[in-house]
C-alpha cells in the first residue's frame, strides 16, 4: 500500500548527514595524521610540512561543516517561503457606520480640506464648522 510522501522530519536529508560526516571525518584523521607525524619530526622543516597537512585537514572540516549550514539555511528559507505567503491581504471595507445623523464637519484655519470632529488630524486644533462644499474631503477619516 502506497501513501502519500511524507515530509522530511528535519532540515538534513541523509546524504547531507554522510556528507558531513564524512568530511568530518576525513578532516579529523588528516589532523590526527599531522599531529603524529610532526612529534616524529626531527626538524622544524620537517614539522612544517606536517603542519600544513593539519592546515589541510583544518580546511576540510570548515568546508564540510559551512556547505551543511548552507543546506540548512536553504531548507528554513524554504520552510519559510511555504509558510508565508506572498499574496497582499484581501482589502477590507470600512464598517458602515451604525448612525444615520449626520455629524458636523469641521477645518482648521489653513487646511484645505475638511474632517470629521474626531479626526486625529484635527486634535488639538482650534476648528471651525464646515460643510462638505468647503474643501475637499480628508482621506483619513473619510466624511
């Protein structure tokens, strides 16, 4: 019986998890190998080349270990995208208002246009009464 594909339980995939070890790995033997063979070394020469091997194998285990935190910020950037989506939010409507009367518009000495009394445009500005013919409507409260 065949179900469907189920989602990976992690951000690795099994080859991204051998791979990793097997850098690792690689890395670490080519260190320990460098390690040992510099104390049988008589000479600093000698030592040297030895060194550079452990500087090798020091490069190996960063590379291994930077290309699995790369596959790991790639699978959250795709978890991510299939989270979030992309689309704007559908534009809501004002709720009418539940009143019928109709509330007094006012204008501030300068401005052009004109406001609902509790507009956060006008607050705390000497106004005066206006009609809608007065100016133009404001667009933040929407007379």
């Amino acid at each position: 019986m065949t179900g469907a594909p189920q989602a990976p339980s992690g951000p690795w995939r099994d080859a991204d998890v051998i791979a990793v070890c097997l850098t690792a790995l690689i890395g670490v033997v080519m260190i320990v190998a460098a390690w040992f063979g510099a104390a049988s070394a008589a000479t600093l020469t000698q030592q040297a080349v030895w060194g550079t091997l452990a500087v090798g194998g020091l490069i190996v285990v960063g590379v291994g270990l930077s290309l699995w935190l790369l596959r790991l910020r790639r699978a959250i950037g795709y978890r991510r995208a299939s989270l979030v989506s992309l689309e704007p939010p559908a534009a809501q409507e004002p709720a009418p208002r539940q009143d019928t009367a109709t509330l007094p518009l006012v204008r501030a000495h300068g401005m052009r246009k004109v406001h609902d009394p509790a507009c956060p445009l006008v607050a705390g500005k000497d106004v005066e009464p206006a009609s809608l013919g007065d100016g133009e409507p404001c667009a933040v409260c929407q007379p």
